[in-house]
C-alpha cells in the first residue's frame, strides 16, 4: 500500500476511533507480499478507561503510518507492554524483533547515504512499489538492550532504534514519554547529517515474525508539538 502525503495539522487522535478500526488517516502498511509475513493485529480498543492502539504480534510483521510533512517537533506518547518478547535482540536479523516500536521516518538527501549502503538503498528502491524513507528514527521497547542505546536496524542500517524501555520488569504499566525527535535524529543519523530534515511519516508497529514470539502491547496519547 502506498502512503499517501497529508499536511496534517496534527496527527490523528486514536481516542477519536468510534470503533476498532484505526482512524484516517493512519494508513495499516505491511512488508511486500513476497516476505509472506503474517500481518500484526492492529486496532483500537479501550483500555484503562482509555481508547488506545493495540499491538498484537503473533510470528507477524505490520505497521500503521501517518503521513506528515514537516520539521521534526518534540513527540510526546504513552506505551504499555502487557506481553513482551523474550528472545529478541538487535544481535542479528534472526532476533530482530520489536514489540513496541514509534517511529519517524524522514527526508534526508540520498547523497548522505554511505556510499556502500546507497547502492543497497537503491537497489531496494527499484524494487520497492512506493518510496522508501532513507532514514527512520524508532523508538523502541526493547528485550535485552540497555535504555538509551541506539543501534543499527540489522536489515538495514537506514532504521535506527533508540531504547526508551526494555525488558519485562514493568508490563501492564503506562510508561510516559517526551523525546526531542530533532536531537535523537542527530544521536542517530549524525555521522551522515549534520542537519535534521522534514519528517515524512510517523509509524507505530510491532513485530514477532523472526523470533515466532507473540508479544502484546498498546500506545496512546501520540502526538507531535511545536
């Protein structure tokens, strides 16, 4: 599916959602058909008196996405992890999984790319259907990995992963966060750009597909401020 570009003043509330489906014009965005990947169940539903997204991942791989177009802002979220998953690690593509993850996805010039990644970058792209983001900022809940580390997505060094929580100490706890996306971008993509670009998208997801783990867990109160 491709994403369709919006000048959203704000992102899309889920408390908005008057049933399950997630509200327009967050987009559901699985990988290509040729992975076969089970899809993520992402919906809306009522939890601590609350409407949020629920992320149920069973050995599946999905998003949701919602288009923007703009500078990066200071994003501010609730997350919950209700089932985490045990076996997954930012090691090697066979663990690399997420059961929470909230990310942006931005414009940066192809030139800034490495030279041995653009070829990749680009290969990728002629057989990708829509355009894909050459830099994307992921906030995660990780398994084993220490809060405040980044690391390299192990598919592809385009995603970067930022740790904000880990491990299953705190499940079933709303978990308050407000992250300058403008300064991780920079901890992040740094080395490639000394400037921060327009943001493109913002993505939450979640996934179980390499370690056929089942993981639970639910995102609320997503927004993006001057």
């Amino acid at each position: 599916m491709a994403l369709h570009n919006a000048q959203a003043a704000e992102l899309s509330n889920f408390a908005t959602a008057t049933n399950p489906k997630v509200p327009a014009p967050w987009q559901y965005v699985a990988l290509p058909e040729r992975y076969a990947k089970p899809l993520t169940t992402i919906d809306v539903q009522t939890v601590d008196g609350k409407k949020a997204l629920r992320l149920l991942a069973d050995k599946s791989w999905g998003t949701v996405a919602h288009p923007w177009s703009g500078a990066a802002k200071t994003m501010t979220f609730q997350w919950r992890l209700d089932k985490a998953l045990t076996q997954a690690s930012f090691k090697g593509k066979a663990t690399e999984d997420t059961a929470l993850k909230v990310c942006a996805s931005f414009d940066m010039p192809d030139d800034r790319i490495p030279s041995g990644e653009r070829t990749l970058f680009k290969l990728a792209q002629f057989f990708s259907k829509e355009k894909l983001p050459t830099a994307t900022l992921c906030y995660v809940w990780a398994n084993l990995e220490a809060i405040g580390s980044i690391h390299n997505s192990p598919t592809t060094a385009r995603v970067r992963y930022m740790v904000l929580d880990t491990g299953a100490q705190s499940l079933k706890t709303w978990k308050q966060h407000t992250r300058n996306v403008a300064d991780d971008f920079l901890k992040a993509f740094g080395a490639e750009s000394k400037t921060v670009p327009a943001i493109t998208a913002i993505i939450v997801g979640a996934d179980a597909d390499n370690t056929s783990d089942n993981s639970l867990g639910y995102v609320a109160d997503l927004s993006l401020l001057p």
